[in-house]
C-alpha cells in the first residue's frame, strides 16, 4: 500500500462496555502456542471489508455508505474456531435488521462503482488468527450488544482508526 491508497472496512464498532465483555470471552479462552488474539481496541465485527482504495474516493466513499439505519439488538456468544484457525464469536441468530443493513451497504457500494465481496456475509467478530487448536470456552452468557451505528475504519500499520461513525 502507497500514499495513494487507504485500506478501509465497514464495520460494527462496540463502545466501551461492549468491548470489555468481548474482551472478556476473549480471555476465556486456552490459545495454543503461536495464536494471535486479537487486540482489545480491534474488537469488531465487519460489515464490509473493502480492502485498498483510491485515497480520492474516501470523500465519495465517507458520504455514500450513509444509509438509512435502525438500531438493533444482536447477541454473540456461539465459539468456533474456522477454517485456517480463526477463531470467532458468531450470534446465536442473524438479526434481520444486520442482514438489512448488510444489503443497504451492499448496494451503497455497487452505486459507488465498488464490488462487495462474493462470499456470503457470516456475521462474527475474530478473537484470534493461528488458533486451530485453542481450548473453546466453556458456554458462557453471550455478549448482548445494542447497535446503534456503524463506522467506516482505516487499517494502517497495524492500527484501526474509525474515519466516521453512522448513528
């Protein structure tokens, strides 16, 4: 990545308490020599992952992913570990309201000439990469997580910055 580009995804951003009981089932795990858990301050569950863009399109891009939106409860809780090692926090049940706004991005994006990933949407947030052979957490109490926004995020160097938050 140049200058010229910026690495950006859509996603669901937890505020404070939501990112503490995240953290939480996080640690609850037994993670094999080699894992990577993933950062506290990352937490999140994306929407889109957009990849390296044009820096010119980030101003279309900041205005055109702004769609009608309403809040939503979603509960995570279910533990898996996915193909490759990731491990993950599913909802229990895809509330309509996240397929919903799924789709209003979707569309938000093909209007601005960008193509959203082919696969389908599997809702989760990543607890850690490397972990295929991590000790699964007992059942615990899911994370209840009340929406009321979305974010359009930068990934540079290693670090997440929200560009703007949607409510």
């Amino acid at each position: 990545m140049d200058a010229s580009t910026v690495r950006l995804f859509l996603g669901l951003w937890p505020d404070e308490p939501v990112r503490e009981c995240l953290r939480a089932r996080r640690d609850a795990w037994t993670w094999p020599r080699g894992a990577t858990p993933v950062a506290t301050d990352k937490l999140h569950m994306t929407l889109h992952f957009l990849g390296d863009q044009p820096a010119s399109l980030l101003p279309a891009l900041l205005e055109g992913v702004a769609v009608p939106f309403a809040p939503f409860s979603l509960s995570v809780g279910r533990a898996a570990i996915w193909h490759g090692g990731v491990a993950v926090l599913e909802p229990e049940v895809v509330p309509a309201a996240l397929l919903d706004l799924h789709g209003r991005l979707s569309e938000a994006l093909v209007a601005l000439g960008l193509q959203p990933e082919a696969r389908a949407y599997r809702p989760h947030v990543t607890m850690a990469r490397r972990a295929g052979r991590a000790g699964v957490p007992a059942v615990d109490e899911p994370v209840e997580w009340q929406v009321d926004g979305y974010a359009l995020v930068q990934s540079l160097g290693g670090r997440y910055t929200v560009l703007r938050a949607y409510r």
